[in-house]
C-alpha cells in the first residue's frame, strides 16, 4: 500500500534534548511538508521541502531543522532551542505540478516533552 | 494578509440531517481549496477540493462550494452520520515569497452528529 508512515506514535523527551521525527513515503511526491498542531488549532507550516537537497522555513521554524537527503525521507528534528515542543506533528506529501495537488498526511507523531 | 478563517468552531447536527460547514478566506489570488477531515488523533484526510475557475463540485455525500467575489467557500455534508464527526479544516493553496507553494490552513470547525 502507498502512504505516508511517521514514527513513533507517541515520543516523550526530557527538556534539553533533541528528538528527531521520522516521516516516510513511498508515493514518489517530490514535495513533502512538516506541520505542527497545537490543541483545537489549525496545522502551522514548520519546513516544507519541494526537492532533494532543498527545503524553505515555513511559519514556524525556529527551533526545527530538518534534512532531505532522499526523495522518500524527510526527517524533523525538534532541538532544544524550540520552548514549547510539546504538540502534535504532522508530516504530508504532494505532487508538484503546473497545478496544485492536495497534501496527504501521515498519522502524525504525538510528542511530550517534560 | 493571507489567513483562512471558519464562521463556527463547532456544528452540532442530528443524524440524517444536512450539514453546511463554512469558511472565509482572505487572499483574492488563491486558486486551490481543499477540506479536509481530522478524527481525534489521526492525520487530516482529504475530502475533497475545488479550483478557483469553478463554483461547486460534488463528491459523495458532499458538495463543496466557492463563492469568489465574497471569498467563501462551503462543505455541504448530506445525510450526516455518526462516523462524520470530526473536526472540518479548509485550507487555501498560497504562493510564498519564494515561489513555492503551501496551503494555509483555518482552525477548524468540529463536527457533532447526535443519534
């Protein structure tokens, strides 16, 4: 089946430390996106990257990097420069085109830090 | 600015009922919206979406609609059933400043269907 995997489910850190968010796809996009999501909020755009090699900060970046070394990977590290961590991330993935394609998400990893 | 607003945080309708979800966008140059539904916990799925050159598009059981000139678009959810609650996003599919694009999302409507 094709899709969008994220690993873990649930990830709980102590303050100070780094944690990195695996987002897998196998759907050939070349675009993928990380999203956070804060209780009874709407999804605010972290990084988004449109090709290998390549990614742009979107609303929400500081405290976040990421990296996409593979078409098909684009993992999230959450650093401890980031003060409120704790949220719900969500990681998607689109076609890129002449015309706009809708995202497809990811379960979503739930991460608590305390 | 770009943003993308909903007239109600939540919708509480019985089962079998219609539902009308709305939402009020802002940038006059967004040419791509799309709903989607979240259950608690899960990652958002698409439902449906609609290009800015039409007003209505139809799916099952749903009707999305797009009013230009008063930058507003609608998801009409017929004959609600209980496995329709959830919370309703619309998102808007924007140009940033480096030309790339991105959907800008509004916070939500949360669906209650009552038997």
């Amino acid at each position: 089946d094709g899709g969008i995997t994220q690993s873990p489910k649930y990830l709980f850190r102590k303050e100070g430390q780094n944690v990195t968010l695996s987002c897998e796809q196998n759907l050939n996009h070349d675009a993928m996106y990380w999203y956070r999501q804060d209780p009874g909020q709407g999804l605010r755009l972290i990084y988004y990257s449109q090709i290998v090699n390549d990614f742009q900060k979107g609303d929400i970046a500081e405290g976040y990097s990421v990296s996409r070394e593979k078409k098909e990977s684009f993992p999230l590290t959450v650093t401890s420069a980031q003060k409120n961590p704790t949220a719900f991330y969500l990681c998607a993935s689109t076609m890129t085109g002449l015309t706009p394609y809708e995202q497809y998400f990811g379960p979503g990893t739930r991460l608590t830090v305390t | 600015g770009e943003s993308v607003g909903l007239h109600l945080p939540t919708l509480s309708v019985q089962e079998g009922d219609n539902s009308i979800i709305n939402c009020a966008y802002s940038n006059s140059a967004s040419d791509y919206f799309i709903w989607y539904k979240q259950e608690s916990g899960k990652g958002p799925q698409f439902i449906i979406d609609i290009r800015s050159n039409m007003d209505k598009r139809q799916g099952q059981r749903v009707t999305v609609l797009l009013n230009k000139t008063v930058k507003h678009l609608s998801l009409q959810i017929a004959a609600t059933q209980p496995g329709d609650s959830a919370v309703y996003f619309c998102a808007e599919n924007t140009l940033t400043q480096g030309g790339s694009e991105k959907l800008v999302f509004g916070k939500g409507t949360k669906l209650t269907v009552n038997p």
